[in-house]
C-alpha cells in the first residue's frame, strides 16, 4: 500500500495541495479529477516519488512497485525499439542470457566432468525459475504490448531517437506495461493515442490485475474502468465510491443536500435574528434575548453553495440550409512518399453529425482542412453551396500567430460592431474575466487557448462546423458543455476526436480514413465497431481507384452529370462494398485459424517446457539439448505467426489484387496534426 499522510505542496508561497491523506491499494482503480491547475499532476508525482511535498509523509514499501506514466517530457534514445523495450525488464533478459551461458558452458564439458553434473543440476535450477516465472512467454506478451499500441513487428529494430513526441510518450507507456506494476500511476495516458489504441489500452487496463490511478478527460474511459473517484477540490482531497458518471449523481445529490441545510440554517437564523430585533427592549423577554444572542454564537455556521465555474456554450442557431451543404468529387490528396486517399467521393448533407476517425497520420486534419477549404487538393473538386457558412476550429488555435494580440482583440476582429463591454460580459461565459480579457494570447494555456477559440466560433451563425479535436485540453465540464451545445446545435457537424464519449454522444455517422481508403457508415460509433467486427454491408467504401476513375471523370465535367451516371456511381460503390465484405470475411476467417495455430503451438511449448522441468531432465544433457531445439523450433513457427497474425490485424489479408486496403487496425509510421 501506498500511503500518503497530511501531504501539503505549494508553489513560490501558493498552496495547491492542502491536508492530503490517503492509502492507495494495489487493488484500487481510482479515477483522480478536478479542474485544470487544481493539482492531479503534482499529486501523482508526489506518489510516485519524483516529487517531494511541502510537508507530509508518504509511505511506500520497498516491495511495492510503481509504474508512473506523466503527462509529457519522455525522450528514448540510442536504441532499437525492442532494446528500449527490453530495458523494461533487466532480470528477464539477465536470466535469459544466464541460461545461454550456462548451456553453452555445459556443451563445451565432457559429461564426465564432475563440473559437468554440477552445471546440469544448476541449468535445472534456473530453468525452473524461469519456468515459473513465464519466462518463455515475456517475448510473446511484450510484442502484444507494443501491437495494442500501435506499433508493428517491422518496427522492432526501427532507432526510438525517430519516433515524434507523441510516439515516444507510447514507448513510454509500453514499458510501464511490460514491467507490470502493482500499482500503476498514468497522467493522461490516452492523450497520444488513437482510437484503436487507446480502445486496446481500456481492454489492457480492465483486465489486469494489479491497481491504477488515471488522470484522464475521456470520460467513456472514467465510466469503464474506475471503481473509486478522488476530487481535487479546494485543495482537498474528496472520495466517492463508483464510476464518474456515479461521482456525478453523488456530488449532486450531496450538493443539494449541503444547500437544504444552508437554506435551513438561514432560516433558522432569520427567526432567530427577528425574535431578538422584536423583543431586544422588552425587560421581560431580556433572558430569552441573550439565550437567543448565545446561540447564534454558538452556531457554527455552514458556508453557501456555489455554483462552480463552467464554460457555457451555446452555439447560433443558423438559417435554413439546402439539402446538400458541401460535396467532394473525386478527390486525391498525398504528401511525398504517402497517398493520404484518391478518388474520394463525400456528400455532407443538412443537420448530419459526422465523425472522422482514423490512425494518426491517416489524414482526417487535413481532410477537415479540404472541406474548410483551407488545403489545395491533387485533383478532383469541391463544392459548396453558396449560401452555405463555414466555420471551422483548428487542432491548435492561435498557435505561432497573433501572439500579441489580446483576448479581447481576437474577439473584436471577429465582431467588430460590437461594443467591448457587450464582448467582456460574452467572455465572461468561457471564463475570461476582469484583467484575462487583456491578456496577450501569447501566455495563454492551451486549454485558454482552445476556449477562446470556441468562443470566437460562437460569434457568427454557420451552417456547418469543422472542429479538429475540439476536446484537447478542455476539462471534464468543459467537455460536457461542449457536447450539450453541440447536441442542441441546428446545422451540421464534422469533427475529429478521439476521445470516445464525445463521439458516442455527438457523432450520428461515421468517416474512418485507413490505409489510403475511407470508408462510411451511417451510425454511431459504437454501431460501427459491431458492424465492422462483422463485415457488415453497411460499411460502404468512399475512395479508391476504381471510384476514383469514374468520379475523376465526373471531377472533369461536373455539370454533366446526370441520374445515369450517379446510377453507375452507387452501383460501382455496391460491388465494391461486396468484394470487400467477401476480403473481410476471408480476413476474419484466417485471423480465427492463426489465433488457434498460435494457441495451439503455446500449449505444445508449455508441454516441452513442463518436460524439460521433470527432476530426471536435469542430468540428461541430450536429452535436454534436444527439448532446447525443439522449443526454438517451436518459438520460430510461433513468432511466424504472430507477423501473420498482425499482417491480418491490419487489414492484410495476403491476397493479391484485393478491392482495396482493409479497415482493420494499423497505423503510420509518422506522427502528424492528422
């Protein structure tokens, strides 16, 4: 256990963390919230020993264990990605290379050696331990790791000094994995992950058995795994049993509990103070007056509630839209060396709410910025109605620009009829008040930064709004006023984001850009996980070469067009969409053959294993070498197929000339604003 005890922290003379006390289990999953600047961070550094409190104690036994992810900082260099991953676990791979020692020590003695016997009886020894410690099976369980994550097997020998910030933040996490904590302490551990990673990420956690404590602003991933919520509040620490969205039931109920009593209390005080004011000169009511005054001196009087501070959004509704709002037609975009997608035909049609997902790097930023307009594409065309305004917020607003300008500035050249104290009083709404709206942006946070932004959004009516990861940096609350706002909102919406609850609560279709491919679905998330877990038929292919020939020739004459060759389009798009359903269904139906060849040969290894472990193996030195080779042989075949296996998890089905590339998981290589 680890305990902290009456921990304080402050910062040149201000306090952030007051009267901390509390004991962490192994065995809790705790969810640790507040708002932004209220001290999460400095707390898990408090216990993970890389930050020493004001005053207080913490109590760690040196048998404890502790993995600590933070929020940001990790740097890997001077190694292979699998040498950075095996320094995870030095006991592992010093027995493992104290076994080939001891081997090659034994097959160069004569077996009448007495050091002969002596080896083999040691050899024993540490096979055993090895056994029981799964040895054989740490290979396999850290390249499972490193696949959740995102990574592949070609990687392995890739130089980690290459990975961008984001991807070395993934190195990170992926050794904390490896050396299975008893406790682990993760600040934000899906802030650089994708959706499918940070999905593998939510199953990993679930299922393991040691304690965690997350930091995090997903709140799906709260929902799913906390069984215990602490609140930073005041700089307090507050616990409650459950999940956040119990928290949130919890801190209501106690909120309107605290506020029956204040109002009862004030009551009770208003009859009180109105006894005395009536009969104060009245000489036969005196003992009753004091008795009175004694008792409110006595009282100890409970503070009012009020109400937290909260962004409050609450986007214009715009005027009547046409049908079609915005369409591409046979479109291609691709950097040097990477084609992002080509021959994409995309119709956005009035009051849809569509989510753009995909591995970093896949393309959905700039997909977003062809539909703002803001990126030139290779070829094909855009169309927008011109009735139609366009909003859109970006991944990093304001970043390297008007760095000098002010808060309110921003929002004036944006409305620039409007008076500064109607501008101040709209600021007030997203926090900035008083001397904050004289702020230059250049000391902004980035959560200041992204509300503002939003804000300047909310200035003009839109038809439709981009918004590239609008969530980043937002709090908890700052999130569910955005997703409130956004759910109330009358126009249309295409996003990117990968935090999963605001997708499960906003999104009403699905765009996923994987492998140069985008494909749709209409419906939410979560229904498109089932149904491409199935192949189902409603996932229809929006790119690809054989649309992108027919729409580039649409592309060429747009006012050609007519019913016929639309006619042509859906049905191309339906054979497509066939021939892919039959590539997945072989996919999954291979995956299911590899996984039992992988089960299969796993046991058939642990059955040598256990041979190799009987007491009369110890002195058989032949017949002990021979098990070796046949447990390489067998670890040879069983990593052949996991590359399979993970070609198939990609998308790969290994058949040449497939329709197009799968929708199964992969990633890039490079990190980018995608």
């Amino acid at each position: 256990m680890l305990a902290l005890h009456n921990v304080e922290m402050a910062f040149d003379g201000k306090t952030v963390l007051e009267g901390i006390t509390f004991t962490f289990k192994a065995s809790d999953r705790i969810a640790l919230i507040g708002e932004n600047g209220s001290g999460k961070s400095t707390l898990l550094r408090i216990a993970s020993g890389t930050l020493e409190p004001t005053a207080g104690q913490v109590h760690k036994p040196k048998d404890l264990i502790v993995g600590y992810l933070p929020q940001s900082g990790l740097y890997h260099r001077g190694q292979s990605l699998w040498e950075e991953m095996l320094s995870a676990l030095p006991e592992w791979v010093e027995a493992r290379e104290s076994r080939k020692r001891l081997l090659e020590r034994i097959s160069s003695l004569p077996p009448e050696d007495p050091e002969h016997e002596k080896a083999l009886r040691e050899y024993g020894e540490i096979e055993t331990a090895y056994l029981n410690r799964s040895g054989y099976a740490q290979e396999a369980r850290l390249k499972r790791i490193l696949s959740g994550l995102g990574f592949t097997m070609e990687e392995l020998e890739r130089p980690v000094e290459e990975y961008s910030a984001g991807w070395q933040m993934r190195i990170g996490l992926a050794k904390i994995l490896a050396r299975e904590p008893d406790l682990l302490l993760l600040d934000e551990p899906t802030a650089h992950l994708d959706l499918e990673a940070r999905n593998w990420l939510e199953g990993y956690l679930k299922e393991q058995k040691g304690g965690f404590v997350l930091v995090s602003h997903d709140r799906h991933f709260l929902d799913l795994l906390a069984e215990t919520v602490l609140e930073i509040s005041n700089k307090k620490l507050e616990v409650y049993d459950g999940n956040y969205s119990k928290y949130l039931a919890q801190k209501k109920a106690k909120e309107e509990r605290a506020r029956e009593l204040y109002l009862r209390q004030q009551e009770q005080i208003r009859k009180v103070e109105t006894f005395i004011a009536k009969n104060r000169v009245r000489k036969d009511r005196a003992r009753q007056v004091q008795s009175r005054i004694r008792q409110l001196e006595r009282m100890e009087f409970l503070a009012p509630v009020r109400a937290e501070d909260s962004v409050r959004f609450q986007f214009p509704t715009p005027g009547r839209a046409p049908r079609k709002i915005l369409e591409l037609i046979g479109v291609e975009k691709s950097y040097p060396g990477k084609m992002l997608f080509s021959g994409l035909n995309l119709t956005i049609e009035r009051s849809e709410r569509i989510a753009v997902v995909g591995p970093n790097g896949a393309g959905k930023s700039t997909l977003l910025r062809i539909l703002a307009g803001r990126e030139p594409v290779d070829r094909g065309v855009r169309f927008v109605d011109e009735r139609v305004s366009v909003g859109w917020f970006l991944q990093d607003p304001y970043e390297g620009s008007r760095d000098r300008d002010t808060v309110l500035e921003v929002v004036q050249a944006e409305s620039p009829g409007e008076t500064a104290g109607r501008l101040r009083t709209f600021l007030g709404a997203f926090l900035f008040r008083g001397d904050d709206v004289f702020k230059p942006l250049s000391v902004l946070s980035g959560g200041e930064r992204a509300r503002l932004a939003l804000a300047a959004l909310l200035l003009k009516r839109h038809h439709l709004l981009l918004l590239d990861e609008p969530t980043n940096h937002l709090d908890l609350k700052s999130r569910q006023a955005l997703v409130d706002a956004l759910r109330a909102y009358g126009g249309t919406l295409v996003f990117v984001s990968h935090d999963r609850y605001f997708i499960d609560e906003v999104a009403t279709r699905i765009l996923e850009i994987r492998d140069g491919s985008v494909w749709g679905f209409p419906g939410t998330y979560e229904e498109y996980l089932v149904a491409r877990s199935r192949g189902s038929e409603r996932i229809v292919l929006l790119s690809g070469d054989r649309g992108g020939a027919v729409l580039r020739q649409q592309a060429c004459a747009p006012a050609a067009r007519d019913g016929k060759a639309e006619k042509q389009q859906r049905i191309l798009q339906k054979e497509l969409a066939k021939a892919e359903q039959r590539r997945e269904q072989r996919r999954q139906r291979d995956l299911q053959k590899t996984e039992k060849e992988i089960q299969d040969l796993e046991e058939e290894i642990e059955s040598v294993r256990n041979e190799m472990a009987r007491p009369e193996m110890a002195t058989d030195y032949v017949g002990l070498q021979a098990l070796h080779e046949r447990i390489e042989s067998l670890r040879a075949r069983l990593e052949d197929r996991y590359r399979h296996w993970e070609r198939l998890a990609q998308g790969d089905d290994d058949e040449p000339g497939s329709a197009a590339a799968g929708f199964s998981p992969g990633r890039g290589q490079t990190e980018s604003s995608d």
